[in-house]
C-alpha cells in the first residue's frame, strides 16, 4: 500500500553509543510533531547500539547498517534515503529541546524564501566532562553554534550543494556550513535552544589533533574556493551570517 512521504527526514547516524542512543530517540519520540520518519545509521557499532535502538519498538525508525566509514558517510546514507521535505540530523550522544521542531517549522512557514533555520546551542556537562574554555554568549551554557543538530534544513539544499565531505572524519559539518555561506543559501538563526549538546568523556570532538587537522584542511579549502570565486567575480560578502 502506498503511504505519503513523511514531512521531516530524521538522520541519527551512530557508532558504539549505546550509552545514550535511546535518550537521543525518545527526545525525537517527545516532539508534538509527529510527521516524521528517523533513519538511523549503524556506522559499524561493536557494542549494543543496534539493539538499544531496536529494543524502542518505533515504527518510524528505520535502521541502515554499513561498515565504519565515519560520520559524513553516515550521513550521507541517510540523506541518499531520506524522503521529506526537511531534513533533521541528532547525534546519538545530543538530545532535542521539546520544541525544537515547532519552533524551526514555524519560521520556514512564516518565511517561505529561508533554506534554513539554526538556534542555539545549550551544552549538558557530564560528571566526568571539562568544561570547554570559551565564554558562553548567553545565560544557561548556551552559545550561538552552526552545529548540524541545532538546524532544520530544506531537503532541497542538500540537492544543491551536495552532501558531506567524506574525506573528513571531523570538522565535516563545519566544511558543509562553509559551503552553504559560499554559495548564498538563505539562513536564518533564531534566539531560541535548538539542541542539547552532550559533553562527556568520549566526545569525538576531544580528539584535539585529529580536530585540529580537520578544521585547518576545512579552513584551506573554503579560502580556496572563496579565491576562485573571487578571480571570477562571484565572491560573496560574508559577513550576511
């Protein structure tokens, strides 16, 4: 029998995050909007993750299984199979504000000319976790991030300016972001939480020199770009965002 595809695609890629994976679901499962379908990506697991996330009996979840290929080509997968208009993402460690698809989805019908729409970030410190060493912009632990999780983006986007750099094993969002400013996507930040970032002992993030390598090759790239777009008249003004 046919069905209508879904309103909002849901991209959950995971690797070993058994500990946290079924939160990071139910903050999904806990959203009024309930036109949605959750691709959950196993990138590879060797601990319980699959059955963590099978054992939550959601009939709008599907699980894809590949071998570990990292987060971007987890994505990726996602995205090849996603079948809404928007697209969502949630690490298995993060968790959503309640309202964070009402908020999001408000904009985007008040603004029909916006691709996408990014809040803040309000970050969760485990017991185990240091404290990152930057000052919070607002009360709360909160900042204003262009982390994946806090946005909701138009499908459509993604179709544009292509998926995530598989290359990268960190800082692939980042270089995403990079590509939507360079190439004039409208985006719009709201004052309100959008993802509850997790910080603890095993963040990928806290891989300082695999971190720092990513982000520097990002960085190059986007200069890059941004030169041969320049040379040819097209370089934009970035201080839109």
């Amino acid at each position: 029998m046919m069905t209508n595809p879904p309103l909002l695609s849901i991209i959950l890629p995971v690797f070993n995050g058994e500990t946290f994976v079924a939160e990071a679901i139910r903050s999904v499962q806990m959203q009024p909007l309930t036109d949605w379908e959750l691709l959950c990506v196993d990138d590879g697991s060797t601990d319980g993750s699959v059955d963590r996330v099978l054992s939550l009996n959601e009939p709008r979840l599907r699980l894809i299984r590949q071998a570990n290929q990292g987060p971007a080509a987890a994505r990726n997968r996602g995205l090849a199979q996603a079948q809404g208009e928007f697209v969502a993402f949630i690490d298995a460690d993060d968790l959503w504000p309640a309202d964070k698809l009402a908020r999001q989805l408000a904009v985007f019908m008040e603004t029909p000319a916006v691709d996408v729409v990014v809040g803040l970030v309000q970050y969760l410190f485990a017991a185990d976790a240091e404290p990152p060493a930057y000052r919070f912009t607002h009360e709360g632990n909160r900042v204003f991030y262009y982390q994946l999780g806090a946005g909701l983006f138009r499908k459509a986007v993604f179709e544009r300016l292509g998926g995530f750099n598989e290359f990268l094993r960190q800082s692939e969002d980042v270089d995403w972001y990079m590509r939507l400013k360079e190439q004039g996507v409208t985006l719009q930040t709201i004052e309100q939480t959008t993802l509850l970032y997790r910080i603890h002992d095993h963040n990928m993030t806290k891989e300082s020199t695999l971190t720092t390598n990513s982000l520097m090759q990002v960085l190059r790239g986007s200069l890059s770009r941004r030169r041969q777009a320049g040379a040819a008249g097209q370089l934009r003004n970035f201080s839109e965002y």
